[in-house]
C-alpha cells in the first residue's frame, strides 16, 4: 500500500508554529497567529473549515522571586505560577515547612500559615488543601538536570480555592534548600489575569460513500507560557495536517474531520468544549425523539496526535477503546515492522473528553527521552527530525486507509469497555473536574 505522508512538508509546520511564530499560550497574540496559519493551510486544501470560538481563565506571570531568608540568605532562581495565586510585589513572608505530597495524610493542621515545599498539588485533595490554609508553595521539580517547568498551576474553573503564591524551583536548588535547613522564606508571583477568547480551528473532508460516519484526527496547537513546544505539539498537530493533506488527495469513504485542538494545556479545554457540545445537542435532540440519531452517535472515533517528531524515541499508542482497536494497531505493526507499544487506558490529551462521551480513541505519540524537557524551555526544534515524522506518520497513514477510509464497513464496535470507562471518570475526579 503506498503512502503519501512527507516528513519534511509536516517538519516545515514545525518551524512555522514553533521557531517563527514561537510559544502559543492560550488566548494570547501567538495563539491567535497559530490557529490563523493552521485555517489558512486547511483552506489551501479545499477543505470546509471553520473556528469553534470559547474563553479560557488564563495569565501570565509578570514578576517572580523567591528568596530564602533563614538561616541563611539566598535569591533562588524560579518560575511563577500565576494562576494558584498572587502576592503583589511586597510578596509574602514564612516559615517553611516540608511534606513529600499533597496526600490527606500530610495535610495536616500543620502547614496554616506556612510556605509548603512539596512536589505538586493533587487536585483531588483541593478542599482539604483551602481549609489547611497555607501560605504558599515552593514546588521541587522531580527530576535532576532539567530545567523548572512553566505551569500556570491553574486551578479547575469555576471555584475558589484560595489565594496561595507558588512557585517552581528546579530539583537541584530544592534539594539545596533543604540540605541547608532553610526555614523561613519569600515569595513574590505578580501576575496578569483574566478571560480571554481561544479557539479550535475544525477542517472537514466529506466522506464519498459513507458521509455520515465521522473520525476526528486532531492534535492541539497551543504550549504552556513562554514554552515553544516543539515536540508538544507542534509536532502533534504538523502531522494533523500533514494528513489533511493526504486524504484530501486520496480521498475518504467517511468523513474525516482534522481538528486543531485549543487551549489543551490549560486542561483540555477545547476537547472538552467539543465533546460536552455533542453530548448536550444529542441530549436535547433525544428528548424530542428517542429514535433520533445524533451527530454524536455519527462520531466513530477520534484519532490524538500528541507529542511527536523526536529524532531519538520510540512510538506508542494508547487505546479507549474494544480489543479490536488496540489489536488493529498492533496487527500493523507487525505487518509492517513499524514497532510500536500499544496499551489500553487513558492518555492524558484531547482524545479522552470525546471518549468520555462515547467515542473510541487511538492517541498515537512518540516518546523520548526529551520528554522531560516538556513544558520547559529546552523544548525545541533542534531534537526533532522529519524521518521521526515520517515513519510514525505513514504508520498511521496505513492505518486509516485501512481501517478508516477505505474499509468497506467500520470495523471498530462504538464501545468504550466498562473499565476503561471507570479509568476514565477517575482521571477526572483526580483533576477535579466534571465528565463532559
């Protein structure tokens, strides 16, 4: 079966979004820049393209400073969090205090009043965490020899948990902390906040025989906060429409509709906007009619393309969906020699809100050992080869041909087995946030 998808045509999408247009935080200028190169390409095509327009909480840190006051004194380099919480440029002065997580056990009365030193917040204990009343946090990164991650450490939208200026050291300055007993320091997180409009960018292609069986392939186009995001996801949504542009010579029995995903970074904004519309559309529409069929139930599955295009790595595929699913990927690669580690469960990234209403998803992705550079600066161009695209690219290429558009019937029952959808509803309890 010969393949269309080039390496170098996805790579040139790279150096568009990730060196000349650069960090794309949600709602922000370079967010808007992205998502306009990304429709302009999609009508280049012929394709039916449009925007599904929404609004995001979101900031930007202005100012950051995190210097220890006692025993000793010392300005440790840091960055922000601005959406846990801000301090104003006096900053907030405590005594610190060490817990190894956010679990209820350590969150004791202890910590009221005090600058908590820990690893990360676990959503699913926020409540606890708003009545313990700490100060702040000095989250320790887990890894050595990587630089510290740009979070905005937003909290679930919609509720107030509290005001706590945080900010992220790296794990060599953490453990530093430590070792010299720090016991008392000063956080100082300015920050610009507010609502603001992003977008998912939607591009359709008509299926010629079977117009009303939908397969969604995106990838979302957005990074964190002064991050490029090269492998993640310029990479991912490169390919995206890489494979517009294949199918739209090739040609699909179904309706193939590519979407660059908005706002995932924030927490599966876009995804998550998508999936709760078709879920209440399908909702109102069988209240008139139970016979109804909704474009929810027209929805087969959604195929991710999240972290992609690292020269060095190894590919993979996470499944939500029948042992059919999984078994087709893996089934082609041994066919084809292309290796991949196919497991079934939740990958944290836009395919899991549309599974979470009903539809069955593949997230494809290219691990590597860059992926602890992800959501730092040192994600960029220069680890990322157009071969790397390329080889997982045809893959997946061959198998949407065969599977998807050229399959005479679907071949995938629209199911999502019993425990992955308990995996699923526990990866959004964990975040503290509602199913779609």
């Amino acid at each position: 079966m010969s393949t269309l998808f080039s390496g170098e045509k996805a790579f040139k999408h790279i150096e568009k979004l990730a060196v000349e247009i650069g960090p794309r935080q949600g709602g922000y200028k370079e967010d808007r820049l992205a998502a306009e190169y990304i429709e302009s390409e999609f009508k280049k095509l012929g394709l039916k393209t449009w925007r599904q327009g929404f609004e995001i909480k979101t900031g930007r840190t202005t100012a950051q400073r995190l210097e220890i006051l006692e025993p000793y004194t010392e300005a440790v380099e840091c960055e922000g969090m601005s959406m846990i919480g801000v301090s104003g440029p006096e900053g907030v002065e405590g005594e610190l205090i060490r817990i190894e997580t956010t679990d209820e056990e350590y969150l004791t009365p202890e910590i009221e009043g005090k600058i908590v030193v820990t690893n990360a917040v676990k959503r699913k204990n926020l409540e606890l965490i708003a009545k313990r009343k700490p100060m702040g946090f000095i989250f320790i990164e887990r890894y050595p020899r990587v630089l510290t991650k740009h979070f905005w450490g937003n909290f679930p939208q919609g509720k107030d948990y509290g005001n706590f200026p945080s900010v992220r050291v790296s794990f060599e300055d953490g453990l530093r902390l430590l070792k010299k007993g720090a016991k008392k320091a000063r956080i100082v997180v300015e920050a610009e906040r507010g609502t603001k409009k992003t977008q998912n960018v939607v591009a359709e292609l008509p299926g010629s025989t079977r117009p009303e069986e939908i397969v969604v392939v995106g990838g979302h186009y957005d990074s964190v906060p002064g991050v490029r995001g090269a492998s993640d996801n310029a990479g991912g949504i490169a390919m995206t429409m890489e494979l517009a542009r294949v199918f739209k010579e090739k040609g699909s029995r179904r309706t193939l509709r590519f979407v660059a995903w908005g706002s995932e970074e924030m927490g599966l904004d876009g995804s998550n906007l998508y999936a709760k519309n078709l879920k209440k559309a399908d909702k109102e529409a069988k209240e008139k009619d139970e016979e109804t069929e909704t474009e929810l139930d027209l929805h087969r599955l959604c195929v991710n393309l999240d972290v992609h295009g690292a020269m060095i790595g190894t590919n993979a595929a996470m499944v939500l969906g029948t042992p059919m699913l999984t078994n087709s990927v893996k089934l082609l690669s041994r066919e084809t020699g292309t290796v991949f580690e196919v497991k079934e469960g939740v990958y944290s990234s836009d395919g899991t809100p549309l599974s979470a209403v009903g539809i069955p998803s593949v997230s494809f992705s290219r691990r590597s050992g860059i992926d602890i550079m992800m959501h730092s600066v040192e994600d960029t161009i220069e680890y990322l080869s157009p071969d790397a695209l390329e080889l997982q690219g045809r893959f997946i290429e061959t198998w949407m041909t065969r599977y998807v558009s050229e399959a005479a019937a679907f071949p995938f029952e629209r199911e999502i087995p019993e425990k992955l959808r308990g995996e699923i509803k526990k990866y959004y309890d964990d975040w503290h946030e509602k199913l779609p």
